[in-house]
C-alpha cells in the first residue's frame, strides 16, 4: 500500500469521507528537527487531497458527526 493510499483509507475510516490525495504538499523527517533520536525512523507526509463527492459519507465509529466546511465557515470546538 503507498502513503498515498493509506492516507485515503484512514481518512475513510475516521471521516466516513471517501477522498483521494492530489499531491505530495510536505514530507518531513522527525530527525531533523531536534527531537531526540529514535532506533527507528518518523516520517510526516501531507498530502493536498480531494474528497470524492460521488459518493456518501459513511459515519464510523470514530467519528459522531462529519462535516466540510471553508475557513471562513469554521465551526468552534
């Protein structure tokens, strides 16, 4: 599975959203930035991704409600 591909699974499995990633927006080495070493490598990937509108959310267990919002429409938490 790539990391593209795991990412669009977790997102279906938190969200109920199906999506897909566009592109690789960041990648990130834990190591490189001053934590203390680890006997394995941390890797941070962020992908800009799409949700797939033809198909309907479905609620998991991890979420209680599941939403897409602009920035300007931003609920509080």
């Amino acid at each position: 599975m790539t990391p593209a591909e795991a990412t669009a699974r977790e997102v279906r499995e938190d969200s109920g959203y199906c999506m897909r990633a566009i592109r690789l927006v960041s990648f990130c080495d834990r190591d490189r930035h001053g934590h203390p070493l680890l006997p394995y490598d941390v890797y941070k990937l962020n992908f800009l991704c799409e949700i797939l509108l033809n198909e309907e959310p479905v609620l998991r267990v991890d979420a209680v409600e599941v939403g897409v919002f602009g920035e300007e429409k931003l609920p509080s938490l």
